[in-house]
C-alpha cells in the first residue's frame, strides 16, 4: 500500500511539472521574474523562496495554504482564473505583503501585487499595431481642497495633429481604495480606447481620471458633496482652460465603479445640465443606509422630468450576482422604475472586479457623443 501512494504521489508531480512546462511567466511580473506563471488552463503557479517563514498563504480572492520544500521554497497553483487584471498578497506568518516578483498596484486602500491573466476571447485591451493616444499626468492647485491634486488623462492618437480641433470628455472615477492611478493602470483605459477608435467604435474623446479621495469629507453624504464641489468647481474649469475639449453637457461624460459609481450617481444627476452621459459600474445605493440614499431618491422625485430630458444616455453595469454590489443595484433600480426614471441595464459576469470593469468602459465608450 505505502507503495502505490508513493507512486500516486509521484505521478501527480509529474503531472504538476508538465502543467508548469507549458506555462509561462505573467505580464505583470518584474523583469526576469520567472513566477508567478500562467498554465494554459488559466491556473496560477506561484513559487516563493522563504526558508526561515513559518506559515505562508497566497490571497487571491479566496486563501491558498502554500507547502514549503526541503529547499525552503513555497509553492502553490491556483484554480482556473477569470481573464484580466486580480489583486494579490501574499499572507506571511499572518501579515498581508505585495510579492517582490510581482508588480505593485494601489488597490484595496494599500500597496498590492497584481496578475493579468491572458483573454482569449476579444481583443479589445490587447496592445495592437493601432495608432496610439497618450496617459498624461497633470497636477492642478484645488481651490476647494486647498491642496496640490492631481489627475490622469488620456488624449486621443490624433489630438496633437490638428492643434484647432476640440474633443468630448469622459470623467471616470475609480473605486474605493484606489485613486487616479486605477483606470489608468489596472483598467487599460489606453488600449481600450485606441482599439475602439481605430476600428470606428468610438469617437475620438479625452478621458480625465480623477482622484475621487477628498482630504477630511470623511465618509457618506458629506462625501459626496465634497467629490461633487470638486468635480464641479475645480477639476472640470480646469480642464476645459487648459485643454482642448468642447465644454458642453453633449460633450461631457461621467462613470465611475464602485465608490465612483456612487459619486456618480450623486453629482452626475444633480448636474444633468453638464452631463449628458452617465456610466454607473458596479453601484447602487446601500440598503441600509436611508440617511444617504433618500435624499437622493427625493431630489430625483422631484427631478424626473429635468433627468430623462437631460440625458442621452443613463447606463448601469454589474458584474452579475457574484457581484457585491448586486443587491443594492437592483433595489436601487426597481425604486429609479418607480420614478419612471430612464436608465438603460447591462450585465458582464465575473463579480466586483476589473475584467468587469474593463468591459464596461469597453462598452459604455461607444455609447458616448454620438
């Protein structure tokens, strides 16, 4: 008996050995960085040298129990993986900590790993041999904050051959525990945009990525308006005097995920006569929190008529109901059918995450300024 398992155990190395054969080291590593690795199947083989670490896990949405060699060297393969872009850490005796293979991201309020996993469906954030735009970094005085802010921008592949033309604008707000660095990094904004104006799907725009954290609002309603005075007051007069962009509501756009889709729901539909546009991703007003979400149910009560005249276009995305946002989406939504308010609906599996993300930009990009 003692035999045949050892054989068993054998045949399941080898096996383990030829899946990491025909795997290959991720996008997101730092150079030379051999793991973590890619099986074919979309499984995720890490391999950590740490001899003197007691206990070590890898987080990755759910917890794996990593096993350490004789070598000292900690290894465990994930479950298949959902294409694109998940947060990392590795968990030491306990303590949460970005991989040093890894590249680093700001997400989840600190630093953390990332891993791309390839997508082998539609190309539409893959690097083609397209013309492409520019991700520019601008840092503005804010009146309202009283402090140096600052943002990222994308300007289409054709906006500095013709010095006399202006674009529409996206303002896109990222989630909480994240900033301006978001979509700009985790959410390929770039690619997405260069490939949809490339093939005709979208009309060449600037995209203004905001840092949505404002010092000292604290947190909920207070919030909000802190975001919307800054938004209102201080980012967008600043883009339109420094940039060419056309400065009317038909020609202003404004989404956001998570925490950004909130801020959009509150500044965006009280300022429908600056935006024509709005993409909610992953949002919805919290359940349990009448003191936020019924001053915002009654001003649009009593701006029905003002909202649906106003907007072209009120789009709302989950990430199906793995989503975390899911529940408080869809009671946010049956009380917009009560207002008979107009929004428009769509769903893209894979929960509160950024291929879900990525897919909404994608699609709410060739919705805008048509």
């Amino acid at each position: 008996m003692r035999r045949t398992l050892l054989t068993l155990t054998q045949i399941c190395l080898i096996f383990t050995l030829m899946g990491q054969s025909n795997s290959q080291p991720a996008s997101t590593n730092v150079r030379r960085a051999e793991y973590p690795r890619i099986t074919e199947d979309s499984r995720a083989v890490f391999r950590i040298e740490a001899p003197d670490v007691d206990q070590l896990q890898l987080d990755l949405g759910r917890r794996y129990d990593m096993v350490k060699n004789s070598d000292g060297v900690w290894e465990v393969t994930t479950d298949s993986l959902g294409e694109g872009f998940h947060y990392y850490s590795l968990i030491i005796n306990g303590l949460a900590v970005a991989d040093p293979a890894s590249e680093t991201f700001y997400g989840m309020g600190r630093k953390a790993s990332g891993i791309e996993i390839p997508f082998d469906g539609d190309d539409y954030y893959s690097l083609r041999d397209v013309p492409h735009g520019e991700i520019r970094i601008r840092r503005y005085f804010s009146q309202v904050t009283n402090s140096w802010r600052s943002f990222y921008l994308y300007t289409p592949p054709c906006y500095d051959k013709d010095t006399s033309k202006k674009y529409p604008v996206l303002y896109l707000l990222h989630g909480g525990g994240e900033d301006q660095r978001g979509w700009a990094m985790q959410g390929k904004t770039d690619l997405i945009l260069d490939n949809l104006i490339a093939d005709g799907q979208a009309v060449p725009m600037v995209v203004i990525m905001v840092d949505g954290n404002i010092p000292s609002a604290g947190f909920g309603l207070s919030a909000l308006e802190a975001f919307e005075n800054e938004l209102i007051e201080s980012i967008i007069p600043f883009v339109e005097s420094k940039y060419r962009v056309k400065a009317d509501a038909d020609s202003r756009a404004l989404a956001g995920l998570s925490m950004g889709g909130l801020q959009t729901l509150h500044a965006g539909l009280r300022n429908t006569e600056m935006f024509s546009f709005l993409g909610v991703f992953s949002s919805g007003w919290w359940v349990n929190q009448p003191a936020i979400s019924d001053p915002q149910y009654d001003f649009m009560r009593n701006n029905t008529e003002v909202i649906n005249n106003n907007l072209k276009q009120f789009w709302i995305a989950m990430g199906g109901q793995e989503d975390i946002a899911w529940e408080n989406c869809q009671v946010m939504m049956r009380e917009f059918d009560q207002m008979s308010v107009q929004y428009s609906y769509s769903e893209y599996p894979g929960g509160h995450t950024w291929p879900v993300w990525r897919n909404n930009l994608y699609n709410f990009s060739k919705l805008l300024f048509k």
